[in-house]
C-alpha cells in the first residue's frame, strides 16, 4: 500500500483537505464543559416540619425512614442530620449505579413507611443530585451608594417586589435559564392586634375575630343558571384583597354590627425577617440563576449580561453584582489548557528543530501534530466526548507522543537511503520495518488504560475522557506516520534526490560529516557513560536491585490522599454561634468580623437565618448560623483571609464552630467525599447516641493531648421548654388547643388568613408582632366563663440543653466530632483513641473518613497498575516469542516508580489518584525507547553479529531517536508545572510525574536495559535462532 500511495500524492492530499473539512465543522459543534458527564451517586431525603424539635424530628421521622431506606439496593451509605425544623438523609451509592432506577426505589420505600406515621407528617422531598443543581451564578441586587451594615430601609421592600417582579421575570424568559431562585426578600405582614379593654367589654374573643375573617373569604365554584334557550356561568367572589377589605370586615354580634377595625389596630408592616442578605456590606436581593440542561454557560451568560446593562441603564439608582460566577471558572480553565496545548506543541517543535537541523524534516514531522489533533477531535464529536479539562489534558500529554512514531520513521527511512537503497525503496521498506514496533509501542501505552476504564466509578470516568483522547491520538499519530509521512517525504525531497544526483552527490552525507558539536557531545558522554557501567557491572546491578526494596519504603512513608490540593481564591465559610441567637444579633456578628478581616477580601456575600431558596444549591441553616461566600485575588491572599477570618471568631466567640467549604463547582461536587480527614463517631456502651457530657468529655481530653490540632466544639442548643400543669388546666376547664392558640397570638404567630398578592401573598396575623419571654408567663387566658387565668398558673418554665444535631447512619445513632489533620497527626490520634477506648468502657468510638478511603483508593490503583504490567507483559511476550525479555524491558519499571515517589516525598507531595495514574501512564510511556533499542539488538544478532557489538551499534542507531522521542514528551509536559487553577492543579501531579519517569526512564533505557540484555545472554555467545 504505501509503494502505491507515494506515488499518488495528490490523491493523498484531497483525502486529507476532506478530512480537515470535515474535522473543523465537527469541532465547532463540540460541546465545552468544565468537567465529564458524569452521574453523581447520591439522593437525599428531606422532611420539613416547622416548629419541631430536634428530638422529636429524629423520633417520629428521621428514624423509621433511616431504616425503611435502608434496604434500599445498592446503597453504600446512609447518613441522617436532625434538628430544628429540617431533617435530611443523605444516601451514597456504588459509582456507577442507575440513579434514576434509584430514585424509584427510594420513593416507593418512602411511600411504604408513610402509612407508620403520624397523620400530620408532610411526605419528605426526595433530591437527586445532579449538575444542574450549581447556579450559573449569583446575581445581587442593591442600591447604588448606600453604606455597608445598614439596617435595613423602608424602602427595601421595594426593591424586593422590584426584584420578584421584574428582574426575576426578565431573567426567566430568557432562553437559556431554567429556573431564578431568591433569598433576601423581604416580605409584609397584616397584623390585628385586638383591643383587649373592647374585647372584655363585649363579650367578644379572638376566636369570633378569627372566624368572622373566614367566613368573610369566600371562593365559590361557578354556578349554572338557565334563563330559556340560554346558560349563564354565575360567579361569587367575596375575597380579601387588601388591608381596606380587612379593616372593613363586619361581625354580627347579638345583633349589633360592627365592624372589624372597631375592635383592633389593624396596619400592613414589614414582617420579622427571617433572613439577612448582604453583599459587601449593603442589604440585597440574592438571585440564582439556574440554567438549561442544554444550555451553552457562555449563551447565558452573554445573555444575563444583556439584560443587566439595559437594567442598570433603566434603574441607575440600583447595583447589579455578579458573584460565584461559574463561567468564568470554565473560561479560565480551558483557555489555560488550550494554551498549554499551543506551548506543548511550540516546545516540541523547537526539539525537532534543535535535533534535526533541517526544517524540511522538522516540519514534516511538525505536521503530525495538527492531522492527529483534528483527527482526534473530530472522534471525540463522534463519540460524544465534550471538550473538558479532563479530555484536554489527554490531548496534551499525547502531543508529546504524537510526534515519535514520525520521528522513528524518518529516521530509519533515513538510514536505509544511506546504506544505498534508492528513495522509493528507502521509504516502503523503512516504513514497513518499524510498523510492527510502532504498533507495539501505541497497544502497550493504550494498555495501561484498560483496567482505568473498566474499573469504573469516579476514577473510571474521571480519565474515560482523557484515556480516549491519548489512544485516539496515538492511533491516529500512527496512521499519519504510516500513510501521510512517506508520501509527503518523498515529495519534499524528490527535487532535492534529483538535483544531488546530476551532480553525483549522495542525498545522505556520511555519518562523519552529518554529526553536529551537539551530537557528538552527546555520543561522547553516552559512551564514556556506558564503558564505566560496564566496567562496574556488579554495582550498577546491586543499585538497580536496591530500588525494589525502596520503593515499599516510599511508599509506605509517604502521604496519601484522594484528590489533589485545588487552588482557590473563594470559598464559603460556615458559622455557627452554637447559641440561640436571634437573626439581627447574628447579622450583626458577621458584619463585626468581615468588618475586622476585609483586608485582601474582594467581595463578599453573606447569609444569615433561614434562607428563602426553593432549590438545594445552599446549605440549610437556622437563625444561629451563617454562610458567608467571600473571593480575594490571589491564592495567598485568600489564604490568609481564611486564616485571619478563623482566628477572630475563635478569639471573640469561643463557642462558635467554623468550618470552610468550595464555593460550589461540578468539580467539588463529583469528586468532593464531603467528609473531613478523620471523623470520630461516639456512641455509648449500648451502641446509642452519648450524652452531652460525655461527648465534651472526650472532646476536652483531645484538645489536651492534641493541643497542635483543631478540634471542634460539640454543637449543643439551650432551649425554653414550657411545661403545661394538667391540674390546674382541669380546675380551670381550659384545654390544650386553648392554651395553644393563646400562645400562638402571644408570639405573633397566629395566623387567621393569607391574601394572594400576585406571585406571593400576604398572611394576616391576629395578635402581637413579637413574642418576649418575660411576657408570656405575664399574661393570662379567659375561661369559657369569662375569668382571665395567669398562664403562670398553667405553665411551668425550664432550660433545656442537648445536641443542636442528632446523626445516625446505619449502624444507630453517634456524635461525630470531626478533625482535619495530618496523615502523622491522625495515627497519633487513632492511637489515643484506642487508649481512651480502654480506659472508658461506657463510650465506644468508630474511625471514618478521607484517611480511610483514600487509603483504599490508593491501594484500588496499586492492583490496576499491577493488572496494568501484566497486559504489557502479555503484549510483550507475543511480541518478542520471549519470556525473558519482556520481564527486562518491565523491570526498569521498578527504578522508574522508585525515583517518582522519592521526589514527590522530597517535594512534600502526597500519593493520590491523579499522581497514582501518572505512575500507570508512565508506565506504559517509558517502556517504549527500551522495545525499540531491545528489537534492534536482536535485529542486529539475527544478521549474526556479536552480543557486545550488537549491543553497541543498537545504541549509537538508537540513541538520538530515543533522547528526541522522550524530550518531546517531556516538553510536551512543561505548560502543567504551572499552577493556578482548577485543571492546571488537578493535573499538575500526574504531569510531574510522568515528567520525572520520563527523565529517570530515558536514562535507564539508554544505560541499564543494556546491561541487564548482557547480563542475561552474555554467556551465550551463540546466534540466535528464532
């Protein structure tokens, strides 16, 4: 075939013009996401019943529905969290699983525990996780110049109805948009406060009130009348739309009317606020917007930016800020990558320049590069893989590879010209002879991604994308080099062959003439170099054996992890007071420490109380909690931010909990295991949760011991419990629905009707505004016979203290206490742990967390990578018809993973996935100069030269081509040294160390596989047969 095809070059070339058409309309169509389609393997149950405890949420839901669901197939953990108000379950599946199958499952479990619970228990929302739950971003609104930790104005209220009614609405016709979620709002209140005096005097209650506005707000069906041949629709309407139509609702009693204004003060006001929003210090309107499953992020965010310049040019009175912007975090990421992609193929062209010292060569072997890419992106669109940080980097690391199948055909192409052979002749035969290692080359590289894939899970579909793009890529480097090279070659250098001949010169100069100061250089050190190994046989070979016992004590030292270190300049911080503190004095406190820590902060956005958003996006929190999102600049700034914020609350609330998450990317939200490095689960000595005591007791004696750590606070809550005396209540003919209704009206939380306003409503309380403690035992509720009765009479008060949170998982109830630390500091604290255990019989502990599991993923990738050396093995082995050989060509492995984990070790780096699958990349990569350098030797035996001389010339005809290939690679592989953002730092490990195998590997091919070759075969001087 390519006898035929170097002859037909302008057929060749229509071929590729089509190729490359088709491949550039391909591209555009790519779709561009930060991270790979991939399903998160977890759903979470949420129940939602205002005013119930923590206690009794655990007691009469959490519980049987923790057990119910436990059956639930395929579930690899359950966690629950009950407190006030909320409870959740978090349910984590095998990666992998067919969530949707599972979300069926879940519902009908939950469907068969509801008939075992209490009538009022609200069915629990059931939320698969998904991408499409992270906001694009968020978008704040404000008014322009006004100052930073004001309360509140009046005119707030205005902006929230602007916010709700207009800027929401724009936002959500826009094609792209999914969904708008709000915060921040504030909302108005109808409040009757009665005449108490009026009441008594009348004889009238607050239940007649109550009733009369019922009776009063009347939505009937439509009625049918018939008038002859004709039907009319009659419609009858009496609702309460406004304050007016309360004010003027009437009430017949004992036949006198009156009206409902006569007997209280009735007045629309803001209601309490049950949240605060603010960004950079002002009160704002927070808006998530949520875009399409198949919405492009930057479409929406041209779009967004549209409609926020026609608003700030319509409203120049208001601000509009963007924060937590996801498409800008895409845009960075991939524009970094695909510059990486333009340097790794810029450096790897000035290699082929440095080495080959003819631009025709070094451009025709510059050509592959392009080709292969298109090539290769044009399968990605075939195969439905989005162009990502995952899929980009693979196409980064191969375009170092993608260049030495040229490189090794040129220049044996080169060789056969310059043992005589005509140019069509040089190119057919120096084409064919090196298919069969070329091909060995790529099978064994794209072996070691085999078992990646097939294991599956997050690791699988983590490097799917770039396992893909590194195979294709490969296979399309060698159709290139085996069809495109040749044909191309002989028309660059067909005029050049003709004109040398009239003049009687030969194309190739001899080997004398054709060695540049470089080459020599290098030929000189190599064999000095490999004289000196041979004269010290022994000790090279002792050194060589040292590395196998080495690399288990380096790999035992080192620290493990599951991800690497991400860089951030964001994140969100969680505050809890761990005090039952009201929503302004918890404003109040977070304005006081922004106000202390702005140094090298940004911007910042903060969220205090319940939060009004209808989607799972934002953690849940109470009145006593706090979110507070801030950015700074730079990845040291934000550091120090993180640490000045940290330090202050401990300083100043001592009982306060802080902890600090990712802001929110698809990044953390696949690969985030959401648990701290140890996490230490108290039970007692019956296997229930323990108590306060006990928790802080453990807790007390960690901090002493381990004073170097942070160990958190046990989140506990005081609460005003008030105790009903059934006794007094019988005397006195007063029931429980009585007294409750009366405390409802005390508290302001007696709500008689709510009147629909557009897109929200309004609700009309009859009582006070606001409850204070000293005035519900101050005052009294009326008898059915008229006599007022203190409630001090009837209720008893008393502080109740316990757990803010109550967890259970499978194994029962527990109070975790969770510590962030070292890989040393967590052993320590194991060990302290068993200790305690023994000393303390009533408190039992159970160990969890990121120390464990990445400990288990390491070791998952330990077993891939031995999976990994026996397919290349296998290949090997029916390649050379040898069972020797293969073990000494694998055996440089051993020294290369050695001198990895050493320099990660000296480097302060920890063993995780990304530097684990560096280690199997590599493998598969440095294996490749010594099949090649092993092929010629027994090339070179077979034509029966000696072992020593076959040896020597193997490596003369080897060893630029092997120094050219690895350079190429390793070039290819300086653009990931830097760092700075979510791609560049997930791939920085695995670049270094495929790097730092490449170097140690290209020295070891060159001078140690020799060696090992001679030391097998040396006292067989014989030729070899087959």
């Amino acid at each position: 075939m390519i006898k035929y095809l170097i002859h037909r070059p302008v057929a060749v070339t229509m071929i590729l013009i089509a190729l490359v058409v088709i491949g550039i309309v391909g591209i555009k169509n790519i779709p561009v996401s930060l991270m790979p389609d991939i399903d998160i393997p977890q759903i979470t149950v949420q129940e939602s019943m205002p005013g119930c405890s923590a206690q009794e949420m655990e007691k009469r839901v959490i519980a049987p529905l923790r057990g119910q669901l436990a059956q639930v197939s395929g579930v690899k953990s359950i966690s629950s969290d009950s407190r006030m108000d909320v409870g959740n379950i978090l349910l984590k599946f095998e990666p992998g699983a067919n969530i949707d199958m599972l979300f069926i499952e879940v519902n009908e479990k939950i469907d068969m525990a509801m008939g075992n619970m209490p009538k009022d228990v609200v069915r629990p929302k059931v939320i698969k996780a998904s991408a499409s739950d992270i906001p694009a971003f968020f978008l704040n609104v404000s008014f322009r110049g006004e100052p930073s930790g004001q309360e509140a104005s009046a005119k707030f209220a205005q902006l929230s109805d602007f916010a709700r009614n207009v800027v929401c609405r724009r936002l959500e016709q826009l094609p792209s948009t999914a969904m708008v979620d709000m915060s921040g709002l504030t909302t108005s209140e109808i409040q009757c406060v009665p005449d108490a005096d009026k009441l008594a005097a009348l004889g009238i209650t607050v239940e007649e009130l109550q009733r009369a506005l019922a009776e009063n707000d009347i939505r009937l069906s439509a009625l049918t009348v018939a008038d002859g041949i004709y039907q009319y629709n009659v419609h009858f309407d009496s609702q309460i739309l406004t304050v007016d139509d309360v004010r003027n609702v009437y009430i017949n009693h004992e036949g006198r009317m009156l009206q409902l204004k006569d007997l209280c003060k009735i007045e629309e006001h803001p209601a309490l606020r049950r949240n605060i929003v603010r960004h950079n210090g002002k009160n704002c309107v927070t808006l998530c917007i949520i875009k399409q499953n198949d919405a492009q992020m930057d479409e929406l965010k041209s779009e967004v930016d549209n409609v926020i310049a026609d608003l700030e040019k319509t409203y120049p009175d208001l601000e509009f800020d963007i924060t937590r912007d996801q498409t800008e975090l895409l845009s960075y990421s991939i524009n970094n990558l695909e510059w990486n992609l333009l340097a790794a193929a810029f450096f790897t062209l000035l290699v082929l320049l440095f080495f080959m010292r003819k631009w025709r060569l070094a451009m025709l072997v510059a050509l592959s590069i392009p080709l292969s890419l298109l090539i290769t992106l044009l399968a990605f669109k075939l195969l439905g893989i989005s162009l990502n940080i995952i899929s980009l980097s693979g196409l980064i690391l191969g375009v170092g590879m993608i260049v030495d199948n040229s490189i090794i055909v040129i220049d044996n192409i080169l060789q056969k010209m310059h043992g005589g052979n005509t140019m069509a002749e040089a190119i057919c035969q120096g084409t064919a002879e090196v298919f069969t290692p070329m091909l060995s080359s790529v099978l064994t590289t794209c072996s070691v991604f085999v078992p990646l894939i097939f294991i599956g899970g997050m690791t699988g579909a983590l490097f799917y994308d770039q396992s893909m793009g590194i195979a294709i890529a490969l296979f399309a480097s060698l159709a290139v080099s085996m069809i495109v090279l040749p044909v191309y070659f002989k028309v660059l250098y067909q005029k050049v062959h003709k004109r040398k001949l009239e003049k009687g010169e030969a194309l190739v100069a001899d080997d004398e003439k054709n060695v540049t100061k470089t080459n020599r250089a290098i030929l000189r050190w190599y064999e000095k170099t490999q004289s000196w190994m041979f004269a010290h046989l022994r000790l090279c070979l002792f050194l060589f054996l040292l590395s196998a016992p080495g690399l288990v004590v380096m790999f035992l030292i080192s620290e493990k992890r599951q991800m690497p270190e991400v860089s951030y300049t964001d994140a969100i911080m969680y505050v809890d007071w761990n005090a039952g503190i009201s929503v302004q004095e918890n404003d109040r406190r977070i304005s006081q420490v922004l106000e202390h820590c702005k140094k090298g902060v940004e911007a910042t956005t903060s969220m205090v109380g319940t939060q009004d958003f209808l989607l799972f996006h934002t953690q849940d929190i109470t009145s006593s909690e706090a979110l507070v999102y801030f950015k700074c600049e730079s990845v040291d700034e934000f550091l120090q931010a993180k640490k000045r914020l940290q330090s202050y609350v401990a300083e100043a609330y001592p009982d306060a909990s802080v902890s600090f998450s990712p802001s929110g990317n698809l990044f953390d939200m696949i690969f985030s295991s959401g648990e701290p490095e140890l996490r230490l689960k108290l039970q007692d000595a019956g296997g229930h949760r323990p108590t306060v005591s006990q928790a802080m007791a453990f807790t007390d004696s960690l901090r002493q011991h381990f004073p170097e750590v942070m160990i958190p606070p046990v989140v506990t809550e005081e609460n005003l419990q008030l105790v009903a005396d059934v006794e007094q209540m019988t005397i006195y003919g007063i029931s429980y629905t009585q007294l409750c209704d009366r405390l409802r009206q005390i508290s302001g939380t007696n709500e008689a009707l709510r009147i629909n306003q557009g897109a929200g409503s309004v609700p009309v309380v009859i009582g006070s505004s606001k409850a204070y403690r000293e005035s519900i035992l101050a005052s009294s509720i009326d008898t059915r016979d008229g006599v007022s009765i203190p409630l001090s009479l009837l209720l008893k008060e008393r502080m109740v203290y316990d757990y803010k949170h109550l967890y259970g998982s499978e194994g029962g109830e527990y109070q975790p206490i969770d510590i962030q630390a070292s890989g040393k500091e967590v052993r320590r604290i194991l060990n302290f742990v068993s200790q305690y255990e023994v000393q303390h019989d009533d408190v039992r502990i159970v160990a969890s967390g990121d120390y464990f599991s990445s400990r288990q993923m390491i070791m998952g990738l330990v077993w891939i990578l031995v999976v990994a050396l026996l397919l290349l093995y296998f290949i090997l082995a029916a390649q050379f018809e040898s069972m020797i050989q293969p073990a000494i060509i694998l055996s440089e492995i051993v020294l290369d993973v050695f001198c990895v984990l050493l320099i990660l070790w000296l480097l302060g780096m920890s063993i995780d996935i990304m530097s684990m699958t560096g280690v199997i990349v590599m493998a598969g990569i440095v294996i490749n100069d010594s099949i090649l350098k092993i092929d010629t030797i027994n090339h070179h035996r077979r034509e029966g030269m000696p072992l020593m001389e076959a040896i020597g010339r193997a490596g003369h005809e080897r060893l630029m081509p092997i120094i050219m290939t690895s350079l190429t690679t390793i070039f290819s592989l300086l653009p990931f040294m830097s760092r700075g953002s979510i791609g560049a730092d997930m791939q920085f490990p695995l670049s270094l160390t495929i790097l730092i195998g490449m170097v140690v590997g290209t020295l070891v091919s060159i001078f140690f596989v020799p060696i090992l070759y001679y030391s097998k075969y040396r006292k067989n001087t014989d030729k070899m047969k087959n």
